[in-house]
C-alpha cells in the first residue's frame, strides 16, 4: 500500500480504536457508580433515583462505540465453518461478501437511529423516570457507533479489494 493511502487508512483506524478505548474505560464509570449505590442502599439505607438509568445510558454509549474498534482489531465472534473449507481465494471473497453485508447493513442502522434521535428530539420523548433523560440521548451512541462500524467495514472492503489479501486476525497500536 502506497505509503499516503497507509497513512490515512492508519489515521481512520486509529482514530476509531482510541473512541474503542475511552469508551471502554465508561465501563469503568458504570462499576464505581453500582458499587456507591450497593453501598449507600444496603449499609446506608439511602438508595439513589439515578444510578440505574444513568449505567443503562453508560452501558448504551460504551457498547456501541466499542464495535468499530473491535471489527478492526478483528475481536468479533465469527463463525468460521465456511471459510475453513475454502482456500485463501475463498477466503477472501467470503471476507469481502462480509464485509458488504456489515456496511449495507450498518449504514441502514445507523440511519434509522439517527431518524429516531432526530424524530425524539423533535417531541421531547425522554424516559418515564425521575431523570427523564431524552431518548435521543440514547439513540446517538447507536448511530455514532454503526456509522463508524459502516466505515470500519468499509475500509476493511477497500483494503481487501485493492491488496486482495486478508487482514492480521488482532492489530496492535505500532501496526495502527
């Protein structure tokens, strides 16, 4: 690969790993805030009306902007049983029919969010809840995150098509 393609297919990968990553350490946020909500409702008796929905709303944004990270450091479960009985050829041609199917279907979801978060925001739909926290606070990290899965997956296709080999199954940073 021409060394200004590498650099900018590094740039795009690199950029979505490291929104992998700060969205990983969300998880980290949901642990502490359950942990204080364990501890001031059972030693306390002071339960909280917030750390519910505001760890569903953490596990909602980790979750999706996570999947465009794992897809380039090829951490998806895939079923392999196909591609096994094939050659490298049919390899990537299953690799390649993949991908399309993930970008085809990864642009349509991240669509349909974006319409439900436009279409939330426009009537103040929000959670039935103490906090009513707009649902289209919800529906972002849905679209965000499968329109850079759509990316992902599209760069995966245009990496396949013009090398026409297959890809490490894991990337390390010094690769990225």
């Amino acid at each position: 690969m021409p060394p200004q393609e590498k650099r900018w297919v590094g740039a795009i990968e690199a950029t979505i790993v490291r929104i992998g990553e700060y969205s990983a350490w969300i998880y980290l946020g949901i642990g502490i805030i359950v942990a204080y909500e364990v501890v001031v409702r059972y030693f306390l008796n002071a339960p909280t009306a917030w750390v519910e929905e505001t760890s569903r709303l953490g596990m909602v944004w980790a979750t999706f902007l996570l999947f465009p990270a794992c897809m380039s450091r090829r951490q998806l479960i895939s079923i392999t049983l196909l591609s096994n009985a094939t050659g490298e050829r049919g390899k990537v041609i299953l690799e390649a029919i993949s991908f399309a199917i993930i970008a085809v279907a990864c642009a349509l979801v991240a669509y349909e969010a974006t319409v439900a978060a436009i279409d939330s925001a426009a009537v103040g739909r929000a959670t039935a809840s103490v906090m009513r926290i707009s649902y289209w606070i919800f529906y972002l990290p849905v679209a965000l995150g499968f329109f850079l899965f759509f990316i992902q997956a599209a760069l995966e296709l245009l990496l396949l098509a013009a090398t026409g080999q297959r890809r490490k199954t894991e990337l390390s940073h010094e690769e990225i």
